[in-house]
C-alpha cells in the first residue's frame, strides 16, 4: 500500500513570490512512483496549474477549499456549490455594510471559471485584482449577482468588519454554509470566505481517498493556516511549516524547522528518504 502525502499551496509548497523551487520539484516528483502526491488548496484550478508547471500530481486534487475535486486532467470527481439565491443574499447582507466580495464560481464542465466582483472595491481588492490584470476570467460588475455555481465568496477587509457581516450572515443562514475567518497573510488584512457546508479540505480528502482509493492511515499533510486543521484531524501524520499560524503548529504532529521559503515540504520528504 501506498503512502499518501498532500500539501497545501500557499506558504507551505510556494515561496512567497508564488514559486516552487527547482530543488523542491526534484524532490516532490520523486515520490510519484511509489507514493500518491496531491494538493488540497484555497486556490482555483487555473491559478492551481499555472504555479504547478513541472510538479507531479497522481491523484485527484483538492481545490477552492474543498469546495471541488479534479484531476489535472479537468475530470471532475466532486464539487459544492453555494446556490445563486443562497449567494445573492450573502451578497446584499455584505453590501448592508457598504463591502462587496469576489465570486468564484464554475461555468461549464471544462473547468472554465468566473471570478466576478463589484466596482465598488477596496483597497485589499484594488491591490489583489492588480494580480489578475492579465486573467480572461475576471469581471466587474455595476451590480453584482452570483452565477448559478458558485463555488464560494469571499471577502476581505478589517477583521472587525468581517466579523460583524460572518455574524450578520450565520443569522440568516445558520450552519447551512461554511465560515473561514483568516487571516490574509500577502496583504495584511483579513478574508471571509463563505462555503457549501461539506466544502473543505477534510471532505475533500475523503473524496480523494474514495476516487483514488488509498488508506487513510498512510496519509501525511502539510499547511500553515486554518483552513488547513480539518485536514490535520484526518491525517496519520500532520505537519506545520516553521512559519505556520500557531494554532496550526499546536494541531501538528510535526512542526518544521525551515519555512516555505526554505523548502520546508521538501527538506521533509528528502529527510524521510535518507532515514
């Protein structure tokens, strides 16, 4: 039976400057023969493969925060979506507070996807859409609206705010979404991000585990924030990059004593090897 070893993208595998070292992709793609190696990331499948170039991946990847499943080869094994009407009053709940999200939503079965948000933005947003000025998939609207699929929303702003609009939104909805309330560690500020209720990395995992059909017990994962603690529960060995939020550290099996900048991931699996 196969090991299993799945990592979180962003300040985990990537550096800082959305990289993966040459070093780290020697290392990594040598586990492919006689390991399964995936990904569980917030990440969309677009953005997920553009940083991937020259990664291995054999088994189904866990992408968006759980809330889809796909192989690089655009199968879809499993998605969770937030309805449009869910998603529209999440929307006007927000624009009670004068804060507007972005929507990532899916348009067909080829993985195409929207990245849709209002022209009223701040400064958090303004700098982020800078990243995606050479995106074909994004859009602004006057007034916006969700899509029929939406795979989740979220915003970003002051952690005071978002606080207010996670309890505004849990009035309505309850425990029929999911709330991540994180820190955003590129831009200094908080995200909200809103789910299906079964849309993180946990389900994703066992997701993963039934398609490809590999023994939870012989699973290892990396991350570094919150998001990434449902998937530590699951896993035999759970382990946290040295600059990892530290509730993830105290969740850990393992804590690293190299960061994402370092090869942490890497340095890990070379040590395995040499025993």
């Amino acid at each position: 039976m196969k090991n299993i070893y799945i990592t979180d993208l962003d300040h985990t595998f990537l550096r800082t400057d959305l990289s993966v070292s040459d070093y780290t992709k020697k290392i990594w793609n040598s586990y492919e023969q006689d390991s399964i190696i995936s990904i569980a990331t917030a990440r969309t499948y677009k953005k997920t493969m553009q940083f991937l170039q020259g990664v291995s991946i054999n088994a189904p990847m866990i992408l968006l925060d759980g809330a889809l499943i796909a192989t690089v080869d655009k199968k879809i094994v499993d998605t969770k979506f937030v309805s449009k009407e869910m998603a529209d009053v999440i929307i006007d709940e927000g624009a009670k507070l004068g804060i507007y999200p972005f929507v990532l939503s899916l348009l067909d079965q080829e993985l195409n996807e929207s990245f849709t948000y209002s022209f009223t933005l701040n400064s958090y947003q303004t700098e982020i859409l800078k990243r995606y000025a050479n995106d074909d998939h994004t859009q602004g609207y006057k007034n916006l609206r969700a899509m029929e699929d939406n795979f989740k929303i979220v915003y970003m702003d002051d952690e005071e705010i978002l606080i207010e609009l996670k309890n505004r939104i849990e009035k309505v909805f309850g425990d029929e979404l999911k709330y991540i309330l994180a820190p955003e560690a590129y831009m200094g500020c908080y995200f909200l991000t809103i789910l299906h209720k079964d849309a993180d990395k946990a389900h994703g995992i066992e997701s993963v585990s039934e398609a490809a059909g590999f023994d939870l017990s012989r699973l290892s994962v990396f991350g570094d924030n919150l998001n990434d603690i449902g998937m530590f529960d699951l896993a035999k060995v759970s382990i946290a990059v040295a600059n990892a939020h530290n509730d993830v550290k105290k969740m850990a099996n393992v804590v690293l004593p190299h960061t994402n900048d370092e090869d942490a991931v890497a340095k890990y699996l070379e040590g395995l090897r040499d025993g």
